[in-house]
C-alpha cells in the first residue's frame, strides 16, 4: 500500500506542475501529429506504453527498459499528399538510455508562375511558360534520455516506476512566389510509467510542457511571430490479457488492449480518446485494429470537433526485425486514406533473450537427459519471495529463500519459467530453463563382437575348461546353428 501511496503522490505531482505550465500564443504546428509509428498507427494512436525504440517519439519514460540499441525507421504519405518521414534510434548508456529521432513532413507543388495586374480597375491573370515551386517543411529533433526512478532516488517504493523527458528542436520553412519565411524553436515533453501489475503498465505524459516565457515556442523570421506548441495531457494505459501467466491461456499467442485519453486545457479543443487491440499469433506475426480521434474544424468558427477514425494494421517480426504496416482512415473520406510502414530492429527475440536470473536455479540451462523427470531447485531467491511455480496453478512455498520439487518432462525441447511470487502478490519471472529430454538409446550388437564370443566359448567348451552341464549339452547341440546365424551376420559387415 506504501509503494502505491508513493506512486499516487509523484503521478499528482506531475499533473500539477504540467497543469500550471499550460499558457498558448498563437498555434504552431507539431510534425508528430501525424504519427509515430506504423505500429502505433494500426492500434488507434495510442504510444505511451510501448517498451521499444517507438517511444522516443512517445513516452520517453518507456525507453528506461530497453537493454540494447535499437533503431526504427517510418515513412509514409499523409492524406496522399505530405511526405512524412521519421528515423530515430536508442541505446543504453551509463547514466540511462538515450534516444535520437528526426521527423520530417513536406508538402511541395511545382506550378506555372502568374502575376496578376489591375489595369482600369480590371485583375488580369496573364499568361506565362515560367514554373516555380512552393515548399512547406516541418521538422523536429528529439533528444529523449529515460531511467528508472529507483536509480535517482534509492527507494523500494519506485522499483516499478519510470520517468524520462524529451528535448524537441522544431524547424519549420515556407517559401514560394512572393513568399518566404523560417521559423525555429523548442519545447519539452515529461513522461512517467508505473507498472502496476506484470500484466499492465499506467503511464503519464505532459506534452510541450515549458510556457513560452521560458522559450517553449516557434519564432518565425522575419517578423519575431510568435507561435506555441499547444499544451496537453495524455494518460493511458496498457494490459496483456493473454500469453504466459495471464487470464487467458492462449498456446502461443497474446492480446494486448491499450487505450489513452489527451486532456486539452484550450476551451476551444475537445479532448481524443484513443484505443486499440494487437493479437499476436506466436513470436512472429501481430494483428492490430484501433480507432483514433482527431479534430476536424467547425466551419466559420475556430472551435473544433472530433472526428472517430478506424485503423489496421498487421506486424511480422523475425530475427530481432518488425516490419510493420498501418492503415488509417481520415474522415471517412476514401481520397484521404494513408498507408503507413515502418521498420525497426534491435528487438530481442528468442535467440538473445537473455533473462536476469534471480537466484541461483539447478540444473544448468540447455540440461539434456533421457529421464522423464527432473529435480528443479533454486537457492538465494529475493527475500520478498513467497512462492514459486514452475507449472501453471502448482505453487510451492518458499522456505529459506529455497525450493525444490519435481518437474515432469515430454519428449523434445522444454521451457520452463521459474516464476516468483511476492509478499503483494505480484509475480515476477526469476529465471528460465531450457531441458531437452531425448530417447533412451539402444546400441545395436557388434556382430563381429558377437562372432568372437561364441567362438571362445565354443573353445573353451571343447576343451573341457568347465564341466558340462545339462544347459550346457543343449547349447553344444545348437551350437553350429548358432555359428552359422553368426558367421553370416560377420561375413556381411566385413
């Protein structure tokens, strides 16, 4: 209770401060509107609980999780007609994990050029065989660092709680005929993740959170215009209810449901509601499906409404690779429709899934054997450890930070998690082995061998070594039949 108390007052906290930071000018606009991620796109929108590279342009306190550098690359043509692109890459370092993503969207038009001239009150368009070409670009860096919070404050309370804040440089161009203008500015984004349960992670971000008297803003030039980044608020979270140790037993396979919800402060702004579902069928393949809301103006008013937009989206991942597609729908307008990809790599996957063990566990993994059963032990478990269960609904009480009981193998390969329970009643996954049982083999007679047996006591028999007995007349008696059987069987291996 403690711990949540904890976790409660630090979640308020946040909301205050970034509450009280939301002051707008004149609206700019942001390039990750669009999107962040096929992935995310094909679940409705919802970001802030990815742990992979996607959350550089999420939730930065989702990045704190990563163990290996990873990198995702998006690209994709907003309505058919803006270019949009995104890059970006992570990797632990000292002090965290660190993250660099660029986006960039452009929409361009090559067209003839016109003057238009008034003479006797009259606007003639003349004709010309001159082009030209107007530009708009929209551009942003992203410098996201995330950590666990147990890391900065040594507290037992924050073990499951994550914070991490982006830097964003905003870039913006527009020229044409008669026009030209850059604009350029910062602002700053501050997110946490709280993993609930092993099953459900609850995150908080805090969108363009500096006001503009601390810089939070776009300047254009010429003129020292002034445009902000519109605060916001995005709360969600995110639950497996199938796959190892959840509520649905599902062989290979998992469901994952994620739904978010963006508070805008602006009267003027409605609040979205995002959410979205990703099946996946074993380690390779994912299916999503979401809906995502986004404004769509009030004509003749500049007040907005809301607009439900449906997404899809299929995944394939192999070898540490997610190819990912999304569909997206806008406004229920075909014309409009975008279809977005994306690629990332530096995902763990079977091969260099390496899991933290805690504790020391017996046998060794990758343990070959050809018994039907083996003694699984383990020793110097966390001290919060009460139980532990090896297969699903069997617990075995931990006594002296020790276990130890019988585990009953198929043939070919077993994984069996060695999975912890706490004093709160949390389950946490101290280790993993790997046992491959294989069939008692049976070694063929040696012929040859055999030959020579039967020759030395024939031998020997004759010889009178030992007395016979009664056995020993009825095997003298068969004993060329044997010969022979045995001869041939020698003469066709030599």
């Amino acid at each position: 209770m403690q711990r949540h108390t904890y976790c409660f007052l630090i979640f308020f906290s946040l909301s205050l401060l970034i509450t009280c930071a939301g002051a707008d000018l004149k609206i700019a606009n942001d390039p990750a509107q669009v999107g962040v991620g096929a992935r995310s796109l094909g679940m409705g929108g919802v970001i802030l609980n990815f742990s992979d590279v996607s959350s550089l342009l999420g939730n930065p306190a989702a990045l704190s999780v990563i163990d290996d550098p990873q990198y995702t690359f998006m690209h994709g043509r907003f309505i058919n007609e803006v270019d949009y692109i995104s890059i970006g890459g992570a990797m632990p370092v000292p002090w965290g994990v660190f993250g660099v993503a660029f986006l960039n969207s452009q929409l361009s038009y090559t067209g003839p050029l016109s003057t238009i001239e008034v003479v006797d009150g009259i606007r003639i368009l003349p004709s010309t065989t001159e082009v030209g070409t107007d530009l708009y670009r929209n551009s942003a860096l992203y410098l996201t660092f995330g950590k666990k919070a147990s890391e900065l404050i040594d507290m037992e309370a924050l073990e499951k709680l994550h914070v991490g804040a982006t830097f964003k440089i905003f870039s913006q161009e527009l020229k044409g005929a008669g026009i030209a203008g850059s604009g350029s500015g910062y602002e700053m984004d501050v997110g946490m993740q709280y993993k609930a349960f092993p099953w459900m992670n609850f995150s908080l971000l805090g969108k363009n959170v500096l006001p503009a008297s601390m810089g939070g803003k776009l300047v254009w030039q010429p003129g020292d215009r002034e445009e902000s980044y519109p605060f916001f608020i995005k709360t969600g979270l995110m639950a497996d209810f199938a796959g190892d140790w959840r509520f649905l037993d599902f062989e290979d396979q998992s469901l994952s449901v994620a739904i978010e919800y963006d508070i805008h402060p602006r009267k003027n702004a409605p609040d979205l509601l995002h959410y979205g579902l990703e099946w996946g069928l074993g380690e390779n393949l994912a299916i999503r499906l979401g809906r995502d809301q986004g404004y769509i103006g009030i004509g003749g008013t500049s007040t907005f409404d809301t607009a439900d937009n449906l997404t899809y989206g299929v995944g394939v991942t192999y070898q540490g690779w997610r190819f990912d597609y999304a569909f997206h729908e806008y406004y229920d307008d075909a014309d409009l429709n975008t279809s977005y990809f994306s690629i990332t790599y530096g995902l763990p996957h079977e091969r260099e899934k390496v899991v933290k063990e805690k504790g020391e566990f017996f046998p060794e993994d990758n343990y070959i054997t050809s018994d039907s059963s083996i003694m699984i032990s383990g020793k110097k478990l966390p001290s919060d450890i009460l139980y532990v269960v090896i297969k699903k609904g069997q617990y075995l009480e931990v006594i002296n930070r020790s276990f130890s009981a019988k585990y009953n193998l198929e043939l070919g390969r077993n994984k069996i998690d060695i999975v912890g329970i706490d004093i709160h009643r949390q389950a946490d996954l101290l280790g993993r082995r790997t046992v491959a049982r294989k069939r008692p083999s049976r070694k063929p007679a040696d012929p040859q061998l055999l030959f020579r047996q039967v020759r030395i006591r024939t031998q020997h028999i004759r010889r009178g070594v030992r007395a016979r007995t009664p056995r020993q007349t009825d095997c003298m008696h068969a004993l060329p039949h044997r010969l022979r059987a045995c001869g041939s069987a020698a003469r066709t291996v030599w």
